[in-house]
C-alpha cells in the first residue's frame, strides 16, 4: 500500500570548509560585540542575542566578511534549488547578529517576520554534533496529517507511534562549522544549552526584492526595488 508524500520544508546546509580558520575571530568579535552591546534585556534563561542588544548589523562589520561572503554563496544556491529565477530578483541581507547562549540557556520558538530567507551559522558548540549545547527545533504550523486539530497536542495520547508523516517537528543538531538556510516564515527556537560551554551562532536575515524593471508580476509578489521607494517629506 503506497502512501505518498507532498510538499516537502526545504532546509539547506553545508558544512563550511574553512571554517576552523575563522573561528576565533568570529568568537572574539561576538564576544567583543557582546560586551559593547546594550545592558542585558532579556530573561535569565534566554540566550544573548545581538538583534536585542544592539549589535545587528555584522554583515557590515568587516570581522565577519567571510562568513557574508558565504552567506551569498549558499542563499543563491538555495533559491536557485528552489526554482527561482536570480536575474529577476536582488538579494540584501537585511540585519545579522550573533547568538551567544550559555549553560542553561536556549531561544524559545519565533519567526523571522521581516525576512524572507534565515541563515544561521555555527561558530563554536561544545560537543558539536550532540544535542547537548542546543539544537535548532523546526515546528510544523500546517500539520496536514494531523486529522483532527490537536490531536497530536501533548494533552493526548491518541497518537500512539511517531513517525515522518505525523512528525510536528523537525531537530538539526548543532555543528561547528555548519551554514543552514531556511524560510524566514519557518517558526523555529533552540533548545537549552546543558553544556558549561558557549554556544556561538550568527543569525541572518535577508530579503529579496525586484531588481529594477524586471519581468510582469514581481512588484506584486516581491517587494519593489529600495532604490525606487520615496522616504515621506522627502518631494
Ligand atoms: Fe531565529
């Protein structure tokens, strides 16, 4: 009996191959932005994250252009697997920020509602490619399998096996060195850190837009070009 299965999440990665070259200017620039950064405003057990603390602007921070440079790389890539057509669209990455997440520490689920395509690299994780520092959670907000709303809620039992076709989420475990892509729409969060170590992670957003006359139909679907948009007070 063949059961089948329809539109697939696509998550991307690579593991970086000169990663190990950078990670210690990257650790001591996240480190250093962290110490500048505003006075902590979050909950004791969330993680640092730079976009809260002033310090989300790294892609224009020259410690960190190598890893904008492979951001590029990899988001063209990405959409290019997806089917889009790069010569009708620009791409900014929009803001990016370092996560610094300590024992006992983790980022609870959110969506990057500003962006379109999310990046986040792994700079330094105490036992990579364990759990125990914190892995990425993808949560299925559509759940197309599951027949009634709520039934595979944890006030339930009624599933009684799980399996991929009525799985609600989805767990990358952290890895050094690793960049994975996916769409900013995606709710996702980091589960806690039980390491003593520091988990450091840089977070980017970026938006696709119109390139300037390009084909019918992408100032509909895409945001205009920036360069076209009037600021108010400014005619
Ligand atoms: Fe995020």
């Amino acid at each position: 009996m063949p059961v089948d299965t329809w539109f697939p999440l696509a998550v991307y990665y690579e593991d970086l191959a000169d990663a190990n070259n950078h990670k210690k200017q990257l650790i001591d620039a996240s480190l250093q932005l962290e110490k500048e950064g505003y006075e902590r405003r979050a909950f004791p057990e969330m993680a640092w994250t730079g976009d809260l603390h002033g310090a989300e602007q790294i892609h224009i921070d020259p410690r960190f252009s190598w890893i904008v440079g492979q951001v590029e790389v990899h988001v063209q890539q990405y959409l290019q697997t997806l089917g889009l057509d790069l010569n009708q669209i620009d791409l900014y990455i929009q803001r990016a920020w370092p996560v610094i997440s300590r024992h006992q520490q983790e980022v609870g689920s959110h969506s990057h509602n500003t962006a379109h395509i999310s990046a986040v690299y792994y700079v330094s994780v105490p036992n990579s490619g364990s759990d125990e520092a914190g892995s990425l959670v993808f949560f299925d907000d559509v759940r197309p399998n599951e027949v009634s709303p709520g039934l595979g809620s944890e006030n339930t039992n009624i599933i009684a096996s799980w399996n991929y076709l009525n799985q609600d989420q989805a767990m990358y475990l952290p890895t050094e060195g690793r960049l994975i892509l996916f769409p900013a729409k995606q709710r996702h969060g980091v589960t806690m850190n039980h390491t003593e170590g520091l988990r450091i992670s840089l977070s980017f957003d970026v938006v696709l837009t119109a390139k300037p006359g390009s084909a019918a139909g992408s100032y509909e679907f895409l945001p205009p070009p920036p360069q076209q948009w009037q600021k108010f007070g400014g005619i």
